[in-house]
C-alpha cells in the first residue's frame, strides 16, 4: 500500500533522513521505534506532505505523493493523528469530529464513522457539547484519533499515542489499536513505548540518527538482544 524509496529530509541545511526505503502492506500495522530525534515524526510528516522530501520517492497505492499537497494526500486517504494531540481546544468534541469529515460527501459514511468512533471511545459521545480544552490527557487523545477516524482513512499514521498518558489510559489507546487493526485499518504506528508497539504490531523498523538500521517481524525483534538493550530495558 504504502512504499519508500530511498528518502531523504533535510532541515535547513542538516540531513536528518538519509535515503530510508520502508514499505507498509494493506492491513498491517507497522511500528517506527527510535530514540528521541531519531527522525519518526519526520518520516510521519513527510509521508503527510507536511515536509518536503530531498530525495527519493513516496508511492501510495502505487501512485507518486511525494510533491503532493498535504491536502491532497489527506484526500487520498492518509490521515495523520499528530504528536501532541492539536485538537482544538475551544470547540466542542462534536465541532473536532466534524472537521475530520471535512472531505467526506457521502453522509452514510459520516454517520458509519461516527458510530464507530462512540463504539470505541463512549466517553465522547456523552460529552459531545463539551469543549475539547476540558477533557483529560486521555480523552483528547480519544478524539485526536476520532477526528483521524471520521476522515475515512485507507492508512492512518500515529505519532506517540502514548505520550504523557497515565498507564491506564496507554492501556485503552493501545486497545483501541488492536481493535482498528482487527478491522483492517492500515497503520503506521511511532510510539516512545516500544514494547507496547511491538507487542501489537505485525513488524517494525528500528530507525536510528536518520538511518533505518533493522527491520523485520515485530514478535522477532522483540526478542532480539540488540533491541531488548537499546529499547526494552533488557539486558
């Protein structure tokens, strides 16, 4: 579904991609593990159009996305659930959800999607009035990957899912994880809790100062000592 061709970001004048080839199969879901600064949000952003790439070549679904409009690519059907979350914070749960399904014309879908989305995530479909700002860590999360989920989308991209949540609320998102991927939802998964990522992913790739330096199925590199060292506080 997804493929990259030996990409390569710049920042100013500082290379921090150099030409990484990854490839995401329809249905997976893939986990990007690295260190802070490794480049994961990078690769997320550039996928996204968010950032131009130097070098090399994006295909989705076989067609060429690498200089198209980040519009355009949400319009293709890649959605991006942000690092950080950027809801927003002065409208209601229902405005956010709404401004999800912004290209979506058909309203079977839209009511199909927001179902789905208080299936998962109850605690939003009770307090849909409510300003986005008063919820919790969590729940903002939640509706992040709502909003995500009214889009539509063919492959959803998540940047630290986790991040600043308490252990039972990691718990829930990486629920919900495994329940879009028992659907079929396509995923491409960075995530700072790199057990959890691997323990729910179908592979992963090791990313490291820019270079992606292992690769493979995620229940091998699990076990790899290498990995265990580096990333899951084995020995």
């Amino acid at each position: 579904m997804l493929e990259i061709n030996k990409l390569s970001v710049k920042y100013d004048n500082i290379r921090v991609l150099h030409y990484i080839s990854m490839q995401i199969r329809k249905g997976e879901m893939v986990a990007l593990i690295g260190a802070n600064g490794a480049g994961k949000t990078t690769v997320l952003r550039t996928i996204s159009g968010l950032l131009k790439a130097e070098s090399g070549e994006i295909l989705f679904e076989g067609k060429d996305i690498t200089k198209m409009s980040s519009h355009n690519i949400v319009a293709s059907g890649i959605v991006h659930v942000p690092e950080g979350r950027q809801i927003f914070t002065k409208m209601t749960i229902e405005e956010n959800l709404k401004l999800g399904a912004y290209l979506q014309r058909d309203k079977s879908v839209i009511k199909r999607n927001f179902e789905k989305v208080f299936s998962l995530f109850p605690i939003l479909k009770q307090r849909l009035h409510q300003q986005a700002g008063t919820l919790s860590g969590g729940e903002q999360q939640m509706l992040a990957i709502g909003r995500a989920l009214l889009g539509n989308p063919k492959l959803l991209l998540l940047d630290e899912p986790s991040m600043g949540l308490s252990p039972i609320m990691t718990q829930q998102v990486f629920s919900v994880l495994e329940s879009l991927k028992k659907e079929g939802i396509t995923m491409l998964l960075v995530e700072q809790n790199a057990y959890e990522a691997l323990e729910i992913s179908d592979r992963a790739y090791i990313l490291e100062t820019g270079n992606i330096t292992l690769e493979g199925r995620s229940s091998d590199l699990i076990q790899d000592p290498n990995v265990k060292k580096a990333y899951l506080g084995g020995d």
